[in-house]
C-alpha cells in the first residue's frame, strides 16, 4: 500500500521521453534558429556582377523593406526557387547575392532563368555569407526599413511559404 | 622475344621516371611551414575539433570538406594569425552560428538540464536503491525465539545424522 506511486515514476519518466521525441520528429534538424535574426544587417560593399567597377552594400536599402537571396549558379535549389524570387521581387525589391561563384556561370545563369534582382552584389570569399550566419545556399533574409533582420528562411522558398510567411510580413513591415 | 624485353624495360625506365616526377611535384606542392605557421596551424586544428561543421552535422570542422568548412577554417586561421584568444575565435562563430557550432555546449540556464541532468538521473537511482534495501532489510523475519532455536537446531541435526546413516 505504501508508496505505491514509486513505480508509476519510470513510466512517468518514459511518456514524457516519448514527448520529447515524438515533438521533434516533425523538426528538421538540419533547420538551426538564425543567430542574426532581430539584430542589425552586418554591413558590406561587395563588387556587382553586371558591373564590377559599381558596388553595394546595405546602407543603401535604408528606408525600405527587402530582401536578401542568397544564390548561385551551382546550386540547385536555387533554379527551382527562381521563379518564386521573381514572383516575390514584383512585390519587393530584392537583392541577390551571389556566394563563390563563377562569374561568367553566375551570368549566364541569369541570362537563362531570367534577373530579378535589384543588384546582384558578389561574395566571392564567401566572407559575408559567414556574417550572416548562412550555412546553405539559397537563404533568403527579410530586412525591415531600419537595416533589422526580421526573418531568415533557409533552403528554397515555397508558394507555402511566401504567402503564409514572407508576403505577410513583409506587408507588415512596409505599412 | 628481344623485342618483347626491350619493350618491358622501356616500359619500366618511363614508369620510374614519371614515379620520379610525381614525387618532385608533391614535395613541392607542401610548401615547408615556418614555426609561426605551424603554430597557428596546431591551434587551427585544435579549435576546429570543437567545433561543428553546420553542413554535415555530425562532421568537426576539422574533418569537413564542405565548402563552409574551408571557408570558416579559412576565417579561423586569418583570426588566429591576427592574434585572437580561442575563446575570440569561438564567440566569432556563436555570435554568427549560435551554440550548436560547439560541440561541448556551454553552460548556461538553458543547458543546465543537459550538463546536470546525468547526474540528476544517477541521484534518483541511488535514492531508489537504498530505499529497496531499507524495505528488504526491514521485511527480514527476526530471529527466532530460545524454544524455536531449539528445535531448529534438533531438526538439523536430526537431518545431518540421516544423511551421514
């Protein structure tokens, strides 16, 4: 009769373990919570694609809501999520930049799928992908007037995900 | 038969010539490292088997061939040769990848239950055990009174003279 409970306590421990996993089945391991978001744009003047001797850097977005996709020619999922750039670049201005790539390949990838991007900035070092923490390529930021990451989506956009995620708050943010 | 033998060794003088080249090429593609390098190179390498490459998650930076990997390999020995401590390296890639670039997670209100939680589990078990012992030291029967000793030991040597019979 006495302390009967006792046992019911690895039971206890085991349902609350079966929890735990059974919640992270549905999570991507892969998928790691952007350290940048909320937090100021690292800033950088990178040389552009189309004109090497013009570059960009952030500062000259303040004002207005956009943003940053990262791509290359060697990545595939960037083809796939193209035309989703080009659909979401009529909406908001969005600048490409193009991680350690060929620069004739980076071209004529853009001449073939079609460019819309504001500015196609080129980090060749792959230095100013590290400062904003991106470890895939395609990665797309949303920047607000003020310079702020306020979202980072990792791997190819989805219609899914731009218009539960992306559209929505982007609308917010440009209000 | 003559000719078939000059071919062979034909064959092998072009062999170990180009063995020879190959050897040359490769002594000069490592270039010889100054002690400074070296140094830098040994703290590269102990710092990125801390560390976690993101692409390959269950890869050290150290063993990765990701792109990333060179990349930040890269970065961590320009911070190295820059005269950064380990810890500067280490909280260049938190602020940029968050903790789980480490493989030994720091501690911190958030990972008190991964640090502690071991021992935490090794505690319960210990209390458990020793309150099965107390219980099973408690339900043992008391020692038998002077009459029933008595007879106990009758019995027994009742029994150990028919068994020696």
């Amino acid at each position: 009769m006495k302390k009967q409970w006792i046992w019911a306590l690895p039971l206890a421990v085991f349902v609350v373990m079966v929890g735990f996993f059974a919640a992270s089945l549905d999570k991507d391991p892969r998928e790691l919570p952007s350290q940048r978001l909320d937090k100021p744009a690292p800033a950088f003047t990178l040389p552009l694609l189309e004109n090497p001797q013009a570059s960009f850097s952030p500062a000259q977005m303040h004002g207005q809501v956009w943003l940053l996709n990262v791509w290359a020619s060697w990545c595939a999922a960037c083809r796939s999520e193209h035309a989703l750039i080009g659909q979401l670049a009529k909406q908001v201005p969005v600048v490409g930049l193009n991680q350690q790539d060929e620069a004739g390949a980076a071209r004529a990838w853009l001449a073939e799928l079609g460019n819309p991007y504001l500015a196609t900035p080129t980090d060749d070092d792959g230095r100013v992908s590290i400062d904003y923490g991106v470890y895939g390529v395609p990665e797309t930021f949303v920047i607000d007037k003020q310079g702020v990451i306020r979202y980072r989506h990792l791997g190819p956009v989805t219609e899914q995900s731009i218009n539960d995620v992306l559209l929505p708050l982007i609308r917010k943010l440009q209000a | 038969m003559k000719r078939t033998r000059h071919t062979l060794l034909w064959l092998q003088t072009l062999v170990a010539m180009l063995l020879l080249v190959c050897t040359t090429l490769a002594l000069a593609a490592t270039p010889a490292l100054s002690p400074d390098e070296a140094a830098v190179d040994a703290r590269l390498k102990a710092i990125s088997r801390e560390l976690r490459c993101l692409v390959c998650q269950n890869e050290t930076l150290a063993d990765s061939n990701a792109k990333l990997a060179q990349n930040l390999r890269r970065e961590v020995r320009k911070l190295i040769a820059d005269g950064h401590s380990d810890s500067e390296v280490i909280s260049f890639l938190t602020e940029r990848y968050g903790d789980f670039v480490r493989y030994r997670p720091p501690f911190k209100p958030l990972t008190w239950l991964l640090w502690l939680g071991p021992f935490a589990l090794l505690g319960c078990g210990a209390l458990m055990l020793g309150h099965i012992v107390q219980r099973q030291k408690q339900q043992d029967a008391p020692p038998p009174d002077a009459a029933t000793a008595a007879r106990i030991n009758a019995l027994l040597a009742q029994q150990n003279k028919d068994t020696l019979a």
